[in-house]
C-alpha cells in the first residue's frame, strides 16, 4: 500500500483507524499519516507505504524529526556542560583546601 495511490476515501479511511481527524485533501491526510508516524516514531524511511510518497512531504516530516533531534542534543550538551562546570568547581575547591593544609 502506497500513500500516493490511494484515493481520498482509503486515505480517510486510514487516518481515522488512529483516531485522526478525517477533514482534508489528499495532501493534509498524507501528512496527518506521516505526522501520526512520527509521533509514534515509526520510521517512515523503511515504511514500504512511503515509498513514492509526494519528496516535499517526507522531507518535512524527516525535518521535523531532525529538528527535534537537534533540540534534544543541545538541551543534552547544556545540561552536560553545567554538570562539568559544578564539578570542576568543586574539584578546584577540594584541591584548594587540600594544598592548603600542606
């Protein structure tokens, strides 16, 4: 089953076995599908039903997932960089109040 050979009526049909809104043109309920995929983080890449999928629509679905990714990575880096930092401090702490005894 491709999403491009199907007609609007199959289509619908296959948004609302996830219990997504049906309202829309061929196009919106592609993307209603792509969006569900996402969300479920089936990859759409390896889904047969993809395959001949209008490019425009997939590459904004694999943005979207990029760019969440991306946020994720950087709010990752952040908190990393801030549990280096109290540690180092503390470091040079422990290592001031030791040499000082000396």
């Amino acid at each position: 089953m491709k999403f491009d050979e199907l007609k609007v009526k199959q289509l619908k049909k296959e948004v609302s076995k996830s219990d997504l809104p049906t309202a829309g043109n061929k196009a919106e309920l592609q993307k209603r599908l792509i969006d569900e995929f996402k969300r479920r983080d089936i990859d759409i890449c390896t889904r047969s039903t993809t395959s001949n999928m209008d490019l425009n629509t997939m590459f904004a679905a694999m943005m979207g997932k990029f760019a969440e990714v991306q946020e994720t990575s950087k709010a990752t880096l952040l908190s990393l960089k801030l549990k280096f930092k109290k540690l180092l401090k503390q470091t040079t702490r422990n290592f001031c109040k030791a040499t000082s005894n000396f």
